[in-house]
C-alpha cells in the first residue's frame, strides 16, 4: 500500500461511512473511521492520515471545527468538506481553515479521490450569469448567520431579528447540513 492512502472519514450517518469506507478500500486506501467530533483527538493519536473526508454538519458539532482541528494536526493533509446543503458561506470558510476541496452530497467516490489530486483551483471555469433569487440571498444568510452562531437556532435568530420559531420553521423546510 502507498504510503499517501491513509484516510479518516468523520461521518456520523452510519451506512453512508460503511459504503464510502468500502468503496475506498477497494481502492488500496487504509481507511479510520470517525463517527462523533469527539472521537477525533483520539483517533489522530492512534493513526496518520494523509487525507480526510469530513461531513459539515455532524450530530451536535460542526464539520468546520473538525476541519480545523484537522489543519491543525497536519497542514499537508488533503481534506474535502461533504455536505448535503452547501452555501458559499460555509464552503468559503472551509477553505480558510485548510480544506482542499469542498463537495456537495451526493458525490462520488472517484470525485471525491479526483478532489484530493487538484492542487489547483481552476481559473477557467465558466462563470455563470445565474442571478440569486431572494430566497437563495435569504437563506444563505440564514446559513451565514447560523454558522457564526455555531449552530445555535436561538441565537442565530436573535441576530437575525426574528423569532426562534419562524426560524425554526424555516429550518425545518430546508435542512441544513
């Protein structure tokens, strides 16, 4: 086994972890799986990974704070942010705390290992004339705001001026991951 396929997978839905997990080690990676954030300075103890896939939003913690903690543990280390909803918000900063790459759910697993290979953005991309609609401004403020907030719907809706209800409906119609 080549000594760069040493991946951590933090992923707390179960099945989604086994089948990634299977799919990479079918691909030669050694695979460590980290179900919980909490679980995460343990595991680095015990193992070396060269790569990670981490989940945005974990039961009761942030992928962001995984991702840091990650960086900061090794610096060279590939890591791709999954998510199932994601916002520019929460993939800019991502990025700022040493993500490589940044995937929207669902992805595969030749995305994600094509993720780790760029080293590079790409400047050629096409850029879309796509104008926001109000309801993606609102809600990717709502993300923004809820992501400052670590999470927290009643202090996000105290910031955002409204009641932690209407909030809380508004959640309820779109996930956030």
């Amino acid at each position: 086994m080549e000594p760069d396929k040493h991946l951590l997978l933090v992923e707390d839905d179960a099945p989604f972890a086994r089948a990634l997990q299977r799919s990479f080690e079918r691909r030669g990676y050694k695979v460590a799986l980290c179900p919980r954030a909490e679980s995460l300075d343990a595991l680095l103890a015990q193992t070396d990974p060269t790569c990670a896939v981490v989940d945005l939003k974990l039961s009761g913690a942030s992928g962001l704070e995984c991702v840091r903690r990650l960086h900061a543990h090794d610096p060279a280390m590939r890591i791709v942010v999954l998510t199932g909803y994601a916002s520019i918000a929460t993939a800019v900063e991502a990025i700022k705390l040493g993500a490589c790459h940044y995937l929207a759910k669902p992805s595969t697993t030749d995305d994600i290992e094509a993720a780790f290979g760029r080293l590079d953005g790409d400047a050629g991309v096409a850029l879309g004339v796509r104008p926001s609609s109000l309801k993606t401004l609102e809600w990717e403020h709502i993300h923004e705001t809820l992501l400052e907030a670590d999470f927290n719907v009643s202090e996000a809706a105290r910031r955002l001026g409204m009641h932690r209800r209407t909030l809380a409906r508004k959640l309820a119609k779109r996930r956030v991951t």
